[in-house]
C-alpha cells in the first residue's frame, strides 16, 4: 500500500513571549522571554512565584470567539487553542466560514492535560451552593477533556476524526505523530494537530507543592528558566498553545500551498517506570530507544540531524537528557548537533510544551536558524562534558538546516520525538 508523504502548510501559536506566529517568531529570535512575575500566586503563598501567562485582550478573544462562545467562558486553554488552531487554518490557505460544507478530508488530534479547570472550580461553588440550575449550559464542553477538539471541529467544520490525546508534557508531540500516521495511511488529507494548556494557580499548585519549579527567581522572573545552566533549580510554568497544520505532500502541491517542513517520521514509548523510571522520572533505556526508532521510522541515519529542541525543563533531569541523546545518536563533543530549549524563553509550557516548540521547530527549518538558549551562562558541568558548548548556542544563529528532531519526555514516563527535514 502506497504511503503519503506528509507535510505542515500552516502554523499558529499563543505563547508567553508572542501570540501569533510573527510576534513569536521574531521573539525566540532575539531571546525574548515572557516570563513575568504574578501577584496571585504570592498571594497564594507558592514558593514559585513567576510563570508563563500569554497576553490575550477581550478584543483579541472577539476576533476568535463569537460572543455567545464567550458567555460564561472561563476556561484559558480551550481559547489559546482556538486561537493557535484558527491561525494555522488560516496559515494554510483555508477560509473560516462557519455556513461552509462539512469537510471529510480534514479532522484534527488536539491535545490537552486539564481542560477548564478555572470552569470546574466555578461550578463546584454553585453546585456547594445548591444552584446546580445556574451552571450554563457551556460547563460540560468547557471542562471536558475533548472541549478543545470539540470547539475546533465545529469551528472549522471537520468530517474526519475530530479527538484530544493527553499524555502529560508529551501530549503535543504525540498529537503531531497521531495526526501523521493518519495521513500518511489515507485516512485523511490534512489533520490540525497540536495542544493547549491553562494556566494558573489550580494548574500550577500540584508542581509548586512538589517543589520542582524554582523559587529563587520571584524578584528576577525572565532569568528564572535556565536550562542546561549550572545554576538552574527547578522549571518555571508556561501555558499557551500551539498547532500545526499537516497534509499530504499530494494534496498540497496540488493547491499550491506554502510548504513549512516535511514531518519524516517519529516514535512513541513508554518507560513503564521500570529500570529507575519513575512516574516523574524518565527511564533512560526507554528514552534512547524512542529517539533510535524515531530516526529509524524517519529513514534517516542518526549523523543526519543538524539541531534538537529537546525537552530540557531546566531541572537535575538536563544532564541526564543529554546523556540519552549521546547514547541514541552515538554522538558527543564537537560531532553532537545544536541544541537549545525553548522553555528558556517561555517556561514550562505542560501539555501545551510539545506542540509550541514543534511550531519553534519548524520556524528555524523554514528560516534556516538556530534560536539561543537563554540564561544559560554557565553550562552545567555534566552536560559541558558531554558535547561541545559550541553547540548550545546563546545567541541566533544563522546556519544551513536540513534535519531537526523534537523530543518530548513527560509525567508517567512517556516519550515521543518526531523528526522534520526541510522542504526544498
């Protein structure tokens, strides 16, 4: 059975530092973090007190959301999705109209970890309460797992499979390699796949009480995130989301679309918290063989990658990272690729993290650069052992790419990486 090649003519992003995909691109450019400090969270006694919230006015919501929609909406990431996810339609080349034909071509796999829980909250006052009868009648949609792929499909008017995954910090990349298969086996012409995450203290308190999201960075929040950095102590939230548009190189060449980048392949695991996996730590033997089989289901050779955008959340799980990629690549020093992470920039995005540094991703293929890792002056000892600081950029850099590859490494220790090349 022949298999479709498959390719991304559309991007869309709400991130900490830029809504839209020409804010964020020129923002991870020039090191530009939007990490800022939140008076709600002192407020609520957390020892973290800085976060990655995107900027969104009630205008800008009125542009993507009717109205009616609005009406008792409170829940953040079903709008950074709706955003992110009508951006990249539009990227594409597609028009919104929301009396258009049912599309059975198109369908879409956007990913989540907690949907609404500013709307989940609410309600449980009022059901305490005793006013179950003022709800609304959006409570359901807007708290449902499925609410953002529920909001994008009736937005766009998408026949094909119209579902969320949710695989913790993995969630994004898995949706992308979730939408790929199903192109590339004729299941559908062109799938919107990407991922959001709320924001918040109802989202961010469980990390806060487990004291992996540093507290030594309230007074100096955009220097808070530090991967690979000697002096890094712990993630910083993000929120936001990111999407993608793919379709099958055939449909896209016959309607002259914008081609971004090629996705070549990837692989999804699991660890099984076996083998010193744990639910919040990742199996290294797992870990490798995911990146090993990306490569080997991309048709590439390992010595093909040009530059990662790993996971790397700027916790003690950095240097063990990039002894997995060594140990995968079989490459070390001064032979290792680029690699830099976005979270220096944005946080820790969560569920919403794989798809908003795929956009990243796929913006340096297109544009051929390399984004700097931030607030990464001294590189953790570890790490500098193992490649070559030449290859942790820290400022942009300008560079022929042909290959890049995107690892996500998530909570219950699941792993995906998918491998995208250059469109020529």
């Amino acid at each position: 059975m022949k298999k479709n090649r498959v390719v991304i003519t559309g991007l869309g992003v709400v991130a900490p530092n830029g809504v839209g995909l020409e804010a964020f691109s020129k923002a991870i450019k020039n090191g530009e973090s939007g990490i800022t400090f939140h008076q709600q969270l002192a407020d609520l006694n957390f020892s973290c007190c800085i976060g990655g919230i995107p900027n969104i006015s009630e205008e800008k919501k009125l542009e993507y959301l009717t109205p009616l929609q609005l009406r008792g909406f409170n829940s953040s990431g079903i709008l950074y999705g709706c955003i992110a996810g009508r951006d990249a339609w539009k990227d594409a080349g597609f028009t919104i109209d929301k009396n258009s034909d049912l599309d059975f071509n198109s369908g879409t796999v956007f990913g989540t970890g907690t949907s609404g829980v500013e709307k989940f909250r609410e309600a449980i006052y009022k059901l305490d309460d005793k006013q179950v009868k003022r709800l609304g009648s959006t409570v359901v949609v807007q708290t449902m797992a499925s609410g953002i792929s529920a909001f994008l499909g009736g937005i766009l008017g998408l026949g094909n499979q119209v579902t969320t995954n949710s695989s913790a910090c993995t969630t994004g990349t898995e949706a992308i390699l979730m939408g790929y298969e199903r192109i590339k086996n004729g299941l559908a012409k062109r799938m919107l796949v990407g991922s959001c995450s709320d924001d918040g203290p109802y989202i961010w308190g469980g990390f806060d009480a487990m004291r992996v999201m540093t507290y030594k960075h309230n007074e100096t929040p955009k220097q808070g995130s530090r991967p690979m950095c000697a002096t890094a102590s712990g993630f910083v939230p993000g929120s936001g989301a990111g999407a993608l548009v793919l379709e099958s190189l055939e449909s896209a060449l016959e309607r002259k679309a914008t081609i971004y980048a090629e996705v070549l392949g990837g692989n999804i695991n699991s660890g099984g918290q076996r083998d010193g996996g744990t639910m919040t730590a990742p199996n290294a033997k797992a870990v490798q063989r995911c990146i090993k089989d990306a490569i080997k289901n991309a048709n590439i050779s390992a010595e093909e990658i040009d530059t990662i955008n790993g996971h790397l959340t700027a916790t003690s799980k950095d240097s063990l990272e990039i002894e997995n990629w060594t140990k995968a690549l079989n490459r070390k020093g001064t032979g290792f690729p680029y690699i830099n992470s976005l979270k220096s920039m944005v946080g820790h995005c969560l569920a919403a993290a794989g798809s908003i540094e795929s956009v990243a991703t796929v913006l340096q293929l297109k544009e051929q650069f390399v984004f700097p890792n931030v607030n990464c002056d001294t590189i953790h000892p570890e790490i500098s052992a193992l490649i070559s600081e030449e290859k942790i950029v820290k400022k942009l850099k300008e560079t022929n790419l042909n290959i890049a590859a995107k690892a996500s490494f998530g909570f219950g220790d699941v792993n995906g990486c998918v491998i995208f090349k250059r469109y020529n």
